[in-house]
C-alpha cells in the first residue's frame, strides 16, 4: 500500500479496485504488484490491473464433513465424561448433571447429582448400574436413577472406616483392576484404592509421590501390570536479565510402573511437561497425552517412550480411546479431534466442526457405543460419527512365469533315428505329449512311446527315416508349458 504524504491543500485522487482475493500490494523494478489467494498474481499497467496468474499453488486437502451433532446440553462447568455399558445404554456426566440412554442415544434422560460439587470420575459396572465420583472426594453408586453415597456404605467395611477417603481429596478415576476376580482401583489425588465391586472391602496402596506431587491418572491393563501419572508445579521466582522480578514455573509429569498390582512402583518416565492422561490398550502398548498436543507412545511396557507425529498439532489433548488396538481418537481444546489407523504412530486430523470456522469448543471425552460409533463430548454439546474401517493398499507383484520344460535331441543332424531327452516338472504325474511337426506347424507324427525316467525326466526313440529331407520341429507340452527343439532329417 502506497503512502500519500500529508499536505496543506486537497488533491485529487483516482480509485484503482484491486482484483478479487488481493491480500498485499508491492512495488518492484518500477512495477506495481498485487498478490492474493487461490495463486493470484497481478501487475499493474498503468492503466489497469492484469492478471498474471491465478491458480492454487498447492492442492488443499478436501475438508472432511462435519460429523452430525448428537444434541446439545445446557452448559456446565467442569470437564464431561462418557462411557458406554452396550450398543445402547451410555451415561454422559457433565458438571452435576447426569445424562442416560438405554435406545441407542434416540432419547436421554436427565438427573440431578444430589451435590453442588463436578462429577470428577465415572464408571459403569453394568446397564444398570454405574459408580460416580465427585471433585469433594464423594463417591456415588447409582442403580436405575437411585443414588447411594457408595463411601458412606463402605464406612464399616474391613480397610475402610481408617481411611479419611471420602472427604478428603478429589476422585480422578474409577475402572478395573482384575474384572476377573471383580477388583475395583479407584484413584484420588494422593491415594490408590482397591475396592471389592460387591462394596465388601476397600485396600489402600502406597504410591510413591514426592512433596509437592499429586496423582493425575492410572492404569491397570491387567491384574499385575499397572501405570501411574503423577505431576508437580514448581515455582521460583528470580531477576531477569532487565532487572524485573520474574516468576519460573517448572511443571514436570512422571509415570511409574507396577508388576505387583499396585503394592510397589518404579519410574519409567521422567522429565515431560504437562501430561495430562493415559491410555493402555494392553499391558505392552500404551499413550500418554497432555498439553501442546503432547501425544506420546510405547510399544514395550513402558520402558521407552516415543512422540506420535499428529501433524504439528499444538493444542492441550484431554481424551483419548480406541476402538481396537489399531484404530484410536484424541480430543481436546480449539475443536481438536485426531484419529489414528497406525496404532497410534500416526495421526490426521478429523474434527467435527470445520477448523477454519475457529471452534472454541473444548472436547473432553470420546467413547464407543460400537465398533462402528464414536462419540465426541465437550461441556455442551456431543457429536457422533461413524468409525470407517482403514483401506490398506498393499503391492501385487507380478513376476515372470518360469518355464522349466524342456527337450534336447540326438544326433543332429541324423538319418532317421532320433532320441528326445525331455526335463520339466510334473506336479500330479502327468507324461508330457511328444509330437513332429515341419517348420509349417503341420503334423508329420505323434510319438506316444515315452519312458519316465524319474519323476522329473523322461526319454523317448523315433525312427524318422520315412520323412523327407527338410527341418523339423519335435514340440513338447506338459502342464501348460511347451518347449521346440529343431532338427535336420538328411538321408
């Protein structure tokens, strides 16, 4: 853009319209200059703007379609979570609210935690029946709409009434220890619990947390083999190079590892900032995701950690789930849903509202009615797609058929006795067919004595003296193959 200086008295101007899609204006070798998108490229003649070129510089990937938004909710605060017991039946919490489908997310119903605290933790045992645990350490056991304080019913059970769980710290996360023998692991900010599913016994564990650490989230994929994901905040405050009082804020995450159901831990990870969850699809393969689209992997139990290529993604993920070992999706803030077919080397982009609209929405859990379904909630709204199956374009190499038949004669040339020596594969025992011909391809005689030698080798005698001089052509065929061997027939 051009800059006209101030003066004292009016001047007179000229409007020039710049062309459609002008993003700047330059001036070189004498040389007005407009650019602008898709490719456009304009110079000016001194009377008029002529387009140069205007055309995409690069191919824009095709925006996948927004995925159907289930329905909307009033909006709460805290972060959503959902879980699914069957093809129909789901539960989505969202603040103190609690919403259920028993048809497939056709209708949903609604209820009201008896608490002003966020349901921080759920976890549904069956159709019927879910356990819920809220931000004031309460954890609540609902059957059919009816809420039992599950805390206060395990007041007087064995390893209970000692431990100050209920009022103590914030419920982060519910699921299983060993379904098998019906183990419950439920985890608060500081403490591991052991719960019997039928409500009869609850064990506390030791977890190894250093002063200023607290627990963000576990795992247990199977009975022995358990995860940990601990966090701190350090702050210190210090003099810049200005001379300003300055404040450092240090945060570091660190997960740990259990081969004894959660009695004793070992650090396998250290030194990573802002995780803020884990995902394990077995006790070998593993992820761990958090802030500035952190998304790492393992593929060894934990042992060694590896950095997910999500194309360059930088916002905070807050979910994760899989469908099966191989497919999986991460969500989190701006709008931000990623899917991996490559188990979780790999991830696109798949966002349910278009990027380029800037969503503000925040997606906080993902879940999975079927193998085909998946479900993306934030605080007030959720939306579904369908799951499509990965297309793997494997190469089909064609190589070149080799022919091993074939036939040698002697002598050559000969005065009427030939003998044919023939070699060739036989898969189902067959006897190769023996036939003369002239250079004409015409039938002169077939010889139908032939002796097998071995299964892969055969010999015949013909007394050719009846022919006339000339060249001949004894052609074999055996299995779909053919082999020629020429001749001279001299009296």
């Amino acid at each position: 853009m051009s800059v006209i200086p101030y003066t004292l008295y009016p001047i007179p101007y000229t409007l020039y319209p710049l062309p459609q899609g002008t993003n700047a204006v330059g001036f070189a070798d004498s040389i007005w200059w407009a650019v602008g998108e898709p490719g456009l490229i304009c110079r000016w003649d001194g009377r008029r703007w002529v387009e140069m070129h205007r055309a995409p510089f690069y191919e824009i990937p095709p925006t996948p379609p927004p995925s159907p938004l289930l329905f909307r909710f009033a909006p709460e605060e805290g972060e959503p979570h959902i879980g699914f017991s069957s093809s129909a039946h789901g539960v989505i919490t969202i603040g103190n609210q609690i919403y259920t489908t028993d048809d497939s997310a056709v209708t949903w119903s609604r209820e009201v935690l008896p608490d002003t605290t966020n349901i921080s933790a759920l976890f549904l045992l069956s159709d019927s029946t879910s356990l819920l645990g809220t931000a004031d350490g309460r954890l609540y056991f609902d059957s059919d709409g009816t809420l039992v304080r599950y805390d206060s019913s395990l007041i007087s059970a064995p390893g209970w009434e000692t431990q100050p769980l209920q009022r103590a710290h914030t419920m982060l996360q519910i699921g299983w220890k060993d379904k098998l023998d019906g183990n419950l692991f439920v985890l608060t900010d500081s403490q591991l619990y052991s719960v019997r599913s039928d409500l009869s016994a609850a064990t506390p564990y030791t977890i190894p947390l250093n002063p200023g650490e607290h627990a963000v989230a576990a795992q247990f994929p199977d009975a022995y083999t358990g995860y940990l994901l601990t966090d701190s905040i350090r702050t210190q405050d210090t003099l810049g190079s200005n001379g300003l009082d300055t404040t450092l804020i240090f945060d570091t995450s660190k997960i740990y590892r259990s081969l004894d159901g959660g009695s004793t831990w070992d650090l396998v990870l250290r030194n990573v900032a802002g995780l803020r969850g884990l995902y394990f699809t077995s006790t070998k393969h593993g992820y761990a995701y958090g802030a500035n689209g952190t998304l790492l992997h393992t593929e060894d139990s934990g042992l060694h950690w590896f950095r997910a290529w999500t194309m360059g993604e930088r916002q905070t993920l807050h979910a994760i789930g899989f469908v099966n070992d191989s497919i999986g999706y991460a969500v989190g803030d701006s709008g931000t849903a990623l899917q991996t077919v490559s188990y979780g080397r790999f991830w696109r982009p798949v966002p349910p509202e278009p990027l380029f609209t800037h969503p503000a929405v925040s997606y906080c859990a993902v879940g999975f009615p079927t193998p085909h379904t998946v479900y993306v909630v934030a605080n007030d709204r959720c939306y579904s797609s369908e799951v499509r199956a990965p297309v793997y374009w494997r190469p089909h190499w064609s190589w070149p058929v080799r022919h091993t038949l074939s036939i040698s004669e002697s002598p050559n040339p000969s005065s009427g006795q030939v003998e044919f020596t023939i070699h060739g594969n036989s898969k189902d025992g067959s006897v190769p067919t023996l036939t003369i011909c002239d250079l004409n391809g015409n039938v002169m005689t077939r010889i139908s004595s032939i002796e097998t030698i071995s299964p892969n080798e055969w010999h015949a005698s013909a007394d050719l003296s009846s022919l006339p001089v000339n060249v001949y052509a004894a052609v074999v065929r055996l299995g779909g193959e053919q082999a020629i061997a020429k001749f001279l027939i001299e009296h």
